[in-house]
C-alpha cells in the first residue's frame, strides 16, 4: 500500500513548538538561545503550515522556513501567508532528503508528527539536518511515538491492519477502519477484562478524533514506536545531545511522589535511564524531545537565578479574599486543575497573589517581590517558582506575551485569528499558538475586532448578522433578537476571550 499524498493532516498550530517555550527550557539548562523576538525556525514536515503561519504572525522580526513533501498542502499554506501579506515565511514542496544545503543555521527546527511515520533513511536525515543546520546554541524538537506506552496503543493499529484492506484507495480503508472501530466499540469485553478495558478507552479516544488522525497514526505505512534510550542513542550517533522535554513538567519525577523520586535516583545510573524509567512509570506513548549539540555545555543543576530576566504567569488564585502574604500561615491556593495547594512561604504568597491579578499577560520575575531582592532572595523565591513549573502550576517565558488582560475600547485580535473566524472555523489559533474552540457568536465578535471597532459597533455588527441570517443566538433553546440581551452575552464572552489569549495589548 502506498500513503495518500492527498489526505492532508490536519492544520493545526501546537503551542509546544512555540520558539519561547524552547528558548525558555535551554535558558534553564545553561544555554544562550536566540530570543523567539529574533530567531530563524525551520519545521520539516509543516503540512500546510498552520504552525509555523501563526508565529510568523506574533513575531514579524523572526524567520521562517517550512518544508512538506505534499505540493497541495504547501499550495494552501502559501495563499494564507499571502492573504495575511506575511513577509517572514516562506513554505517551500520539497523532501526533507532534498533539503538545500544553503538554507544556512536556524536556532530552531522543528520536526512534529514526522520521526515515526517516515522509513529509517529519513529518521537518519532529520538528525543529520539537526547536526548541520543547528546554530551552535540552537535548539531541536523532534515528537515520536513512545515505548512501553505504544506497546498497548499498538494493538488498535494491529487490529485495524489486519481487518482494512492493504491495497484500497484512502478513503475506503478509511470506511473500512471505521467500521471495525463501530464494531469493536459496540462489543469489547470491559469489566474484569483490563486488556478490553484499555482497548475501549483507545477506542473511545479514536472514535472523537478525525479520520485524519486517523488515517496518519493507525493505517499508514509507517509508524515505529521506540524506546527514549534507543532514540537518544541514534542521536548520540550524529553527535546530538539530550537537553530535555518541551513539557517541561514530564521530566519532574515529583509528579510521582517524593518516595518515587527517591527510588527513581537510587536505580537509575544516568539522566537517560531516569527518564526511561519514568516513561514506565506513567506508561508514556508519546515524547517531544528537545536536542542540541554535543559540544553544549548544559547545566542540569536547575538555579532560581536563570529566571531574572523571565516572565511568569499563573492560573493559580488565592481561596481567601484576603490572603495573609506577611507572615508563614498557611494559605490555599486553587488552580484550574488538580487539588489546591497549600502555601506557607511569605516571598511564594506575595509573588502568587501578584500573579492572581495578571493571569493573562503575567508578571516579570523581579516584579513579584515587594522591594529590590537580594541575590539570596531572588534564589529562593526562583526555586520555589520553578517547583510550580515543574508541577505546571506556572508557566515562564522570557517573550513578553503580546496579550492583554483588558479589551480596552477597541477590541484587538489578530489578523490570523479573524481570517479563521471568518472562515468559520470552530476553532481559532490564540497568541500562544495554541487552538481554541469558538461558537458562531465568537466568531462575529472575533472577526470584527481590528482594533478599529468600538464594542458598540462590534454589537451593531452582530445585530446586522443576526438579521441577515449568518447567526443564530439562542439561551436555553429560546432565540434571541434584543439588542440589549445581545449585548450582555458579548460582555459575558469577553472575559473568556481574554482569558483564552486571544485579546492583543
């Protein structure tokens, strides 16, 4: 069988890609990235570049350079770069075994959805690329598919194999796939049965996903799942390094417990094996793997200094109106996920109740102390910090976010977020390059805020849509004309815009 140069993947931006998050991971380890603000991205296997197109967007001072094997999804990508009028990107047909030899350093390439899908020749090329076109303190990514994790993951893929025939065109292995999934969906055995119990939840998790996923992940030619000791070994062969994780908090063992972490240093006989046991430990099927040089002198030993010139922002609030940040009592704070956590440091309460009031945009480092620090101060309070980014309680970042905590009397979001919404997409690509889910009423909102529109015009404009047809709003079934419940719904969806970082300062 042979893969449909045809059937697309999907168009999505990953906020793990984003060069600051990369930039940010490299700082803490010692190295001196590029800023994301002046940078040069390569992505190899961009697809129609809806990653790369987004940070294009936010960073106009920074260059881009995708490449794709498939002309039509290139073709795609190049008219939406030309309908934004972007002049630092360019996405280019070409195989990543043509690469020019000219195209010169980047300090960061990316390679997402691509190493396990490809044969062994072109898993070989991506790290010779890495090797050669990596600035000295430059950075790679590079996603796979993860063992023992996949192992279980696997079985879905045998199955459907086995049942889809091999020599169909695209769309019927497709229809074939789906229908197995119906069946087995329908049937499985759960209960005391934890191998069927797994398998549904694969299924579970298969059925909601689109027939692109998967096509791509489960009947393609090629899709190996290996282990992160033998992935860091190939790269060791081409003279690469292990720097780290691009979700910075999987390489934490603290997510375990403290007996786990301890047990995790007492077998294990280096950072590769550390992180190969704890890719047992949570069952791990996928990996977004940082690289760099050989040569690079990384500095594992984390410091609270390296975040001086870092911002940090937090989903974390305080339980009480009045938290008291003077003293050791004890104060509870509650984020968006997990179990509140109890704070008793004043320099942490002080520095999380600054952040509770910039959600958004967030706070630099230096800003959360009350006065000047002194250099034992500022070590303290960075290595509380980073045990919360370490847990994903806080994120850093040394890009100063464009975004705002307030819409101001011209609303702004950006030109890429109202091409989408006037498409009518259901989701849009936010200033974090991260997708986020949108209804009609979003989307009228969204594609009029130029920072030209007043939020009175913005609702006039709504109206007129709603009157000519293009929108429906309703509330608990019942449709909605009045120009003042309309208005109030706007108001109400303005703090989520905000919050889903979609508002430009």
């Amino acid at each position: 069988m042979s893969d449909d140069p045809n059937l697309l993947y999907d168009n999505f931006p990953f906020p793990e890609l984003h060069p600051d998050r990369l930039c940010t991971i490299g700082t803490l380890f010692g190295m001196t990235p590029a800023p994301a603000t002046a940078c040069r991205v390569l992505e190899l296997g961009c697809g129609q570049g809806g990653n790369l197109t987004s940070l294009a967007m936010v960073l106009p001072e920074s260059q881009f350079l995708g490449i794709d094997l498939s002309e039509k999804a290139i073709a795609l990508g190049q008219a939406d770069v030309a309908t934004l009028g972007l002049q630092n990107i360019e996405l280019r047909a070409c195989n990543i075994l043509d690469l020019p030899e000219d195209v010169g350093l980047f300090d960061y390439i990316l390679v997402h959805g691509v190493y396990s899908w490809v044969p062994r020749e072109v898993q070989q090329a991506i790290f010779k690329i890495l090797r050669k076109h990596l600035a000295p303190q430059g950075i790679g990514y590079v996603s796979y598919n993860a063992l023992p994790g996949w192992h279980a993951r696997g079985m879905l893929r045998e199955l459907l194999l086995e049942h889809v025939p091999k020599d169909a065109p695209a769309l019927e292995r497709i229809a074939s796939a789906r229908r197995l999934l119906s069946f087995l969906s329908n049937y499985v055995l759960t209960g005391k049965n934890t191998a069927g119990a797994y398998l549904k939840r694969e299924l579970d998790l298969v059925n909601g996903l689109s027939d692109l996923y998967l096509y791509h992940e489960h009947l393609v030619d090629h899709n190996e799942a290996l282990y992160f000791k033998e992935f860091t070994r190939r790269a060791s062969e081409e003279d690469l390094q292990y720097l780290g994780e691009s979700d910075f908090y999987m390489m934490m063992p603290d997510r375990f417990g403290p007996e786990a972490a301890q047990a995790l240093e007492s077998i294990s006989h280096d950072l590769i094996e550390f992180e190969q046991y704890m890719d047992c430990l949570c069952t791990r099927f996928f990996r977004r793997t940082l690289l760099c040089h050989k040569e690079v002198e990384l500095q594992r030993s984390l410091s609270g200094r390296r975040l001086h010139e870092m911002w940090v922002r937090s989903r974390l609030r305080p339980e009480s109106s009045a938290p008291d940040v003077a003293s050791h009592a004890r104060e509870m704070f509650k984020g968006t996920h997990g179990d509140p956590i109890a704070v008793t440091d004043p320099l942490l309460k002080l520095a999380l109740f600054r952040l509770a009031s910039r959600p958004v945009a967030g706070l630099r480092f230096l800003s959360l102390f009350s006065d000047e620090p002194d250099e034992r101060s500022e070590a303290h309070l960075g290595s509380a910090i980073l045990r919360l980014y370490g847990l994903d309680h806080v994120q850093l970042g040394i890009w100063r976010r464009p975004f705002t905590d307030q819409p101001g009397p011209k609303p702004l979001t950006s030109p890429l977020v109202r091409l989408q919404a006037d498409r009518g997409q259901t989701w849009v690509t936010n200033l974090e390059n991260d997708m986020v889910p949108i209804d009609r009423f979003d989307a009228c909102m969204l594609r009029r805020m130029d920072g030209e529109h007043t939020h009175e015009q913005i609702l006039s404009g709504i109206v007129e849509d709603l009157h000519a047809g293009r929108v429906q709003i309703s509330q608990n079934g019942v449709a909605i004309e009045d120009r003042q419940v309309i208005g109030e719904l706007m108001w109400n969806k303005l703090p989520t815009l905000i919050g889903s970082c979609l508002l430009m300062a």
